[in-house]
C-alpha cells in the first residue's frame, strides 16, 4: 500500500517539474494508473471486491428450458402390439431397428436373488436349490435375420451359436410379453433348446427370439442340478422374466 502511494506521489511530483506537454501526457496516465491501482488495493483491504468483466471472455447465453419432444415410431402402436400376444408371426408388426427389452422380474422371485449384474450386457440370477439363469438381449443382429420370419431367424440365431443344434431339436414355448408378475399378460413366442444332464452334468434349458424386424433378440439360460429342480426354474422364468415390448 505504502508503496504505491508513494509512485503516485512521485509521478505528481514530476508532473509539477515543467517537464515537455508529450511526457506531461505520460505523467496523467501514469497518474490515472497508480490512483485507479491505490483504489484497488484499498478495497480489497476492506473486504469488496469488483467484479469487472473481461471483454475478451465468451458471452454466456442462457439456457432456454423446453419440453422434450418424446420419439415416435409412424405407424407403431406400443400399446396395441403389448396388448396382445407375440407369436413368431407378428414379428412384423414391431418397429424397425427399435430392440426389445427383458425385465428383472426373477430378482424378486421368492427363493431368488441377483447374481452378477450387466456382465457384458448379461444379468444373472441364483436359487437357493442351486439353479443360474442367465439373461441377455443382444441387439445388432441384422446377419441372422431372415425379412417376416421371425422363427427361422430363431433357429439361425441356435446355429450360429452351436452349429450341431438341428431345427428338429428346438421346440415352441411362452415367456411373458410385458405385463407385471402375478398379473394376466399375453404371451411372446420364443424356441428353446433342452437338453437331459448326463452323469456328473446339469440339466439344462435355452430360451431364444430374434425379433428380425428390430434386429434384437433374447436368450435366457437356466441351469439347475438336476431335472426336477430344472423344471421349477422354468416355471419361476416363464412367470417372472417378461420380454418387454419396444416403446414408441
């Protein structure tokens, strides 16, 4: 502080020297400097602060708040489609390109409870009797798909993930397309492949539909001891582990 009162009472000093008008200019400016410097200083001392904006900084626009416009498929009647059922043949009518879902239901099942959780897209759940089911949509998968037959597609989908499944060894079964556990709901076709353990093996049973028109599908493992506690597993999915239809 003391210091830069003292430069302007030096530059002031000069000032009053007689010295060239050019340097006299000088001296003002200076004098400005050190006057404008001392007031800042001052307040600073006393606790304010000026907020002085810089002209070089970006103008802050604000935020304008709207409504989100939701997406809507032409055509598509989300709850039309989810109110009735979902055999292989009314694959057409789902919107393209827009992938189905699989809820967590099982999670809630009595006698079950979460495993490992998003695992490269998979959910997994464990019984107290020692059953695993495993849970997964795959999206993406137009290379499988065949164009309005979304059960040849299934079986396509069986194929390529083992090329020894034949088309003779899969058979038709119902998940539940949506609705909410314990309550009435349509059901959605789907194949599935089920094998009887050998010694020393696990029963278990595949669930699978490719949705061609959205190039998704799901895939539900069950593994479980031995048939007996096999079968009650599948009972608690088909109850539980709703495939759930695309929205608008």
């Amino acid at each position: 502080m003391q210091d830069v009162k003292g430069k302007a009472r030096r530059v002031i000093s000069a000032r009053k020297s007689g010295r060239p008008a050019g340097q006299r200019r000088i001296f003002h400016s200076a004098v400005r400097r050190a006057v404008l410097l001392t007031a800042g200083v001052s307040l600073t001392a006393a606790g304010c602060s000026l907020d002085v904006p810089d002209p070089a900084a970006p103008k802050v626009v604000p935020t304008t708040l709207g409504v989100a416009t939701p997406t809507i498929t032409p055509g598509y009647d989300a709850a039309a489609v989810a109110g009735q059922d979902m055999p292989f043949a009314a694959g057409d009518s789902l919107p393209a390109g827009v992938p189905v879902g699989i809820s967590d239901g099982l999670a809630q099942a009595p006698g079950w409870k979460p495993g490992k959780q998003n695992v490269a897209g998979e959910n997994q759940y464990i019984k107290a009797d020692g059953c695993v089911v495993a849970a997964k949509v795959r999206t993406n998968q137009w290379p499988l798909t065949t164009s309005g037959n979304d059960k040849t597609s299934t079986v396509e989908l069986f194929t390529y993930l083992d090329s020894t499944i034949l088309p003779d060894y899969l058979t038709p079964a119902n998940l539940r397309w949506g609705g909410e556990p314990d309550k009435p709901a349509p059901n959605v076709e789907v194949l599935v492949l089920e094998r009887r353990p050998t010694s020393g093996a696990k029963a278990t049973s595949i669930m699978a539909r490719m949705f061609s028109k959205t190039g998704s599908s799901v895939y539900i493992s069950i593994s479980c001891p031995d048939q007996g506690t096999l079968s009650a597993a599948k009972a608690d999915v088909a109850q539980r582990l709703a495939v759930v239809p695309p929205s608008n």
